[in-house]
C-alpha cells in the first residue's frame, strides 16, 4: 500500500535495538525499549508559512533519524509497524 504523509509529518520505520549489551549480556523481550531510532519511509511537501509559501522538510527519504521516546502515532502498513510524526517530533539525523 502506498502512503505519502501530509504537510510536515513523516512516515518512520523503527529501527531495532542491539539484543546484547556491550558487555555480552542478552536482553530479554520484557526488558527491551522501543527503540527511539529509526529510517525515514517517506515526508510530506511541508507546512505551509502564513504567506502561503511551502516550508522545505530538514529529513528525506533514507535518513536515519533520532527520535522523542513517546513520539508520532503507531500505524501498521503492510504488516509492518510504522510511525507518523511531525518532523518537529525530529531530535536529529544520525549520520
């Protein structure tokens, strides 16, 4: 199915978290977190400013990105979990 965001908000794949710690220790399924990382799917066009004029997104499509732990909206798209956000929701792109 295809989705394309609208205005500033983006479509965001979580990217999962490492199943050992640095140590060696593995973390259980009851212990892990989501992950506040992921891959950008897709953006919108951008908001609009008050004069009408669209506002460019800051992230594209393939940006691995850093996320608010209680960010976006959970949606599952093709059997896959997903997230919609804003890109304000954004803390940054990992490079």
């Amino acid at each position: 199915m295809a989705f394309t965001p609208l205005h500033d908000r983006v479509l965001v794949e979580r990217v999962e978290s490492e199943e050992k710690t640095t140590g060696g220790l593995i973390i259980p399924d009851s212990a892990k977190e989501k992950p506040a990382e992921g891959v950008v799917v897709s953006v919108g066009a951008g908001a609009k400013d008050d004069d009408g004029d669209r506002i460019t997104m800051d992230v594209k499509e393939g940006d691995k990105i850093l996320f608010g732990k209680w960010s976006g909206t959970e949606i599952t798209l093709d059997g896959k979990e997903m997230l919609i956000m804003k890109e304000s929701d954004i803390m940054g792109i990992i490079a």
